[in-house]
C-alpha cells in the first residue's frame, strides 16, 4: 500500500519500483541509472521494461517481513509516466497467511531470489524490548553530542522481524527536537536504528541520521512537552519497508523509504561485517 497525492492511504494495492537489478548490479528507475548512460531524452526505458514485465496475467511472489507472503496477481496494465501503479493488482496470501494491515509495505520481486534463511518472524514489540531500543538510540544520539534521554525520544515507529536464523532485529525510526542557541530555531534529528538482538546481548547494526532545522514563528510555535514540531527546513523522514535477501548467502538487506516534502525515495543497505552500510538510494518519484 501506498499515500496517495492528498497525503492519505490509497484503497487499492500500489506498486512502486524500488531498484532494477542489471548483472547483479542494484540501478534505479531512469536512464541514465539503469543503463549506466548518460542519457537524460526521450521516454524512461524503465517503463518498457515494466510494461513487459507487469502484465496480466502474470504473478509474483510478495514478501513481508523477510519471508514469502503470497502473491500479487497482475490483472490489467496500468503503467504510467509516474511508473506507480494503482489498482492493477490483486493481492492473494499464501493459505495460513493474514492479510495486510491497511497501510503495510511489502516486496514484490521478478526474476530470481534467494530462499529465506528464517522462518516468519514478525510481530509485536514487548516493553523490554521498546526500552532496548530507546537506550541504543540515546546512545546513538550521544555519539554525535546531542544528549538525548530515552524519555525526551519520539518513537514514531517500530518493528521487529528476523535478518537470518537467530538473528532478531527491532528497526524503528525516531526523532528528537531541541532549541538551538541560536533565538527561535530548533534542531530536529531524525534516526533510523536497527538492533540486532543474538542469543540475549544486543548490538546496533543500522544507524542513520537526518538533521534538519526549524524556524520558531507565531504560526509554529515551540511545541508542549511530548509535542512534535513540523516545518523542517530539510524533510526526510526514512522508514523501514522490508527486510529481504537480495544478496546471495548474507544476511537480509534491509529497505527503507524516504518521504520528502514532495517526493519520495527508496534506499538498500547492506550487510557489511558486524554492521549495514547505504549501497543504493533512488526510484521513487513525485507525490
């Protein structure tokens, strides 16, 4: 699922491409990213690709939470400039399978993928584990010198789901906002953490971070405690879509979405060593 223009959840099942991958090479919707060229005219050869691809009545496989869900089944051709594609698409779990909550994000896939190295594991946090994961991101704030108790974060999301077997992992994102010295302008600082949890001891694996300012005026005024200011100078709030085996024999790549003022974007990270690294950001488009 996916927000529509008016900013409000669409009814019917949407597909947003989120990267192509080109001789095992991650590249992103336009010409020039999927090609490796530099050619800007004429009409977005991803979109032929797509129009190729996406057709009834064709299906694929949909994973959620770093397994396979079920299927999207193709049911008319709808591709457009925007190359998002609404209502051309029934969505049919796997017996035993629930359906979506309104609003979830999942993967869809052609081509080739690697099994699943775990079984479902996805589900609600627990209080123990919402406290992990608010101590790990005041530590995180603290290693770039903004001291930020647990208490003063704003969880705006979080969720927890499995990277391979034993590997359990809470990915969330967060936001804290304070007064800079400078008079009426607020910093707000937004996190992106994922902590992974193996046999009882926790370690962060994810950490990315997106600052921003906000200027205090009468129409936006300093916010009541617990309140979250809007009106950042620099909008990107990342949010975990899925978790998924794009790369052969690692752990699970872990997608996110960024939401702009007016845009979007999608980015990959990927397992290096004992953490994960960005290794592609792109696709998305205008809202």
């Amino acid at each position: 699922m996916e927000r529509n223009a008016a900013g409000h959840m669409s009814s019917l099942p949407t597909l947003s491409p989120i990267a192509f991958l080109v001789n095992g090479e991650i590249r992103g919707c336009y010409s020039d990213q999927l090609h490796g060229s530099s050619r800007n005219n004429g009409e977005d050869q991803a979109i032929e690709q797509l129009i190729r691809a996406y057709t009834p009545p064709k299906h694929y496989p949909v994973w959620w939470r770093g397994t396979p869900w079920g299927q999207a089944l193709a049911v008319k051709p709808c591709i457009d400039n925007s190359i998002s594609m609404e209502g051309c698409f029934h969505l049919r779990p796997d017996p035993g399978q629930r359906a979506f909550p309104n609003g979830s994000l999942a993967i869809s896939y052609t081509g080739s993928v690697s099994a699943p190295t775990h079984g479902l594991a996805h589900g609600g946090v627990n209080e123990k584990e919402r406290t992990v994961f608010l101590e790990f991101a005041s530590s995180a704030y603290a290693r770039h010198h903004i001291h930020a108790a647990s208490r003063g974060i704003h969880l705006e999301a979080i969720w927890k789901s499995q990277l391979q077997t034993g590997h359990d992992v809470l990915i969330g994102n967060t936001v804290f906002q304070y007064a800079l010295k400078e008079k009426d302008v607020w910093a707000s600082v937004r996190l992106v953490l994922a902590v992974e949890e193996i046999e009882g001891k926790y370690s962060a694996v994810l950490t990315e971070f997106h600052r921003s300012t906000i200027n205090i005026t009468a129409e936006n005024p300093a916010p009541r405690p617990g309140a979250i200011l809007r009106g950042e100078s620099e909008y990107d709030v990342e949010e975990f879509v899925d978790n998924f085996p794009l790369f052969t024999g690692e752990s699970d790549a872990i997608v996110t979405e960024h939401r702009y003022d007016e845009a979007a974007a999608y980015s990959i990270y990927r397992r290096r060593g004992d953490h994960y690294e960005r290794v592609y950001t792109g696709c998305g488009g205008s809202e």
